[in-house]
C-alpha cells in the first residue's frame, strides 16, 4: 500500500504529494478503565457514513476514503446491518467506550438488540449534548457510532470533521465527570423517553424516534455502569 502511494506521487509528478494522511493508522493514545466501562482515545478512529459524499478535483487532497455504507435494519427482532447504498468512510479522532454485554444484562435486565441500541445511542445522544454545552461548539460537530458486536456493546463517540477538531481530546481528559453530567441528564428529566432537555438534538434523524431508539432510562442504566 506504502509504496503504491509513493508510485502514486511520482504518477503525478509531485514528489512532495503529502500521503501520509492517507497512509495514517488508528491509533490508540489513551486507555481507561470507569467502573465496567473500558475506554480509549483513538486518533485517525474509523468511522462511516451512510450518505455518499461527491467530490470531484483534480488532485484530491481528501482525507475522505470512499467505501460503502451500511444501512440499519431491524428485522425478526434482530439489528442487521445491510451494505446497500454508496456512503463514505473517514478517519477522525474519538473515543470509545466499551462495555460487557453479559454485564450490562445483569445491570438493566436488558435482553434485546433494540433495547441494547437504544442504551447506545441513547448514552450517545447525551454525551454530544453535554461536550457541546461544555465546549461551546454545535452538537452537529461531534457524533457517535453503535456497535452491537457478540460479547460487547461499543459506542464511538468522534469529531465529525475529517481529520479531527480537537473537540473529543479534551473531553476524553475529563471523562468521568462528563460521564456524571450526562448520567444526571438522564436520570433527573421528566419525560417519558426523550426530550430537548435530555436527548433531543438537531438533526436527530427520524428512524431513531420511529425504532424508539431514544430511551434516557437505558442510557442512564448503561451509565451506571461507570
Ligand atoms: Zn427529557
């Protein structure tokens, strides 16, 4: 790959073509451990994007990779996950925090895919609402990723623009006490689900509330965990 780059740069006749932003790897700068949570700083995190991105130069300097996106389904009260429509993957900087989904059951008596989605993205959903507040920036600018994998359930939490805004780092530095804010959102609402004091941010797309995907009592059960 490396040297197909370099061939790549003598292609053009630039030499000085800069390939490292597509050579980088992730790379983990920080681990943790928060009660049961385990988390870690990632830069150059691998995250996709379901919406195709057009983009069209003469010579690119995009740090964005095409690839194809994956689309969420539930289906037989299974979470799928289908390649189906063009989308696009890029490298950023985030954190992730993962957690035993074993555990988690016997924390909030949680037994369904759903219901373990609904707590990611639910913990999700907070944590960009609290960092925004504290950083002062558009919720839009920072965004998370679910991942229901066989053992584990995983939440990236990442800045939404390539190549990273130095949003998360800090954030990351002072977890635990983000970790009790957005745990207190959660839990000392009024509302029944969600709401814009809680978990509701601009553009929150429609299949989360259509699949019931927001839950502040699941994301305060994943939280507890902490
Ligand atoms: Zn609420």
């Amino acid at each position: 790959m490396t040297d197909e780059l370099d061939d790549f740069a003598h292609l053009i006749g630039d030499d000085e073509f800069d390939t490292s932003l597509l050579k980088r790897e992730s790379e983990t700068v920080e681990e943790r451990t928060t009660g049961e949570i385990d988390t870690k700083f990632v830069k150059n995190i691998r995250v996709q994007r379901a919406v195709p991105r057009v983009e069209i130069t003469y010579q690119s300097s995009s740090k964005v990779q095409e690839a194809h996106g994956e689309i969420l389904k539930i289906e037989d009260g299974e979470v799928r996950s289908e390649r189906a429509i063009a989308g696009h993957q890029y490298g950023t900087d985030g954190f992730e925090l993962q957690v035993s989904k074993r555990l988690f059951r016997t924390y909030a008596d949680v037994t369904t895919p759903e219901e373990r989605l609904a707590a990611l993205y639910s913990v999700g959903y907070s944590l960009r609402s609290v960092m925004a507040r504290q950083l002062g920036v558009n919720p839009i600018e920072i965004q998370c990723e679910p991942h229901l994998l066989n053992d584990y359930l995983r939440l990236l939490v990442y800045d939404n623009e390539p190549g990273g805004a130095g949003l998360s780092y800090p954030i990351y530095k002072n977890l635990s006490a983000v970790f009790d804010e957005a745990s207190m959102q959660l839990e000392t609402c009024e509302c029944s689900n969600y709401c814009e004091n809680c978990l509701l941010l601009p553009r929150t797309p429609t299949f989360l509330l259509d699949k019931n995907l927001l839950q502040r009592e699941l994301g305060a059960a994943l939280l507890d965990m902490r």
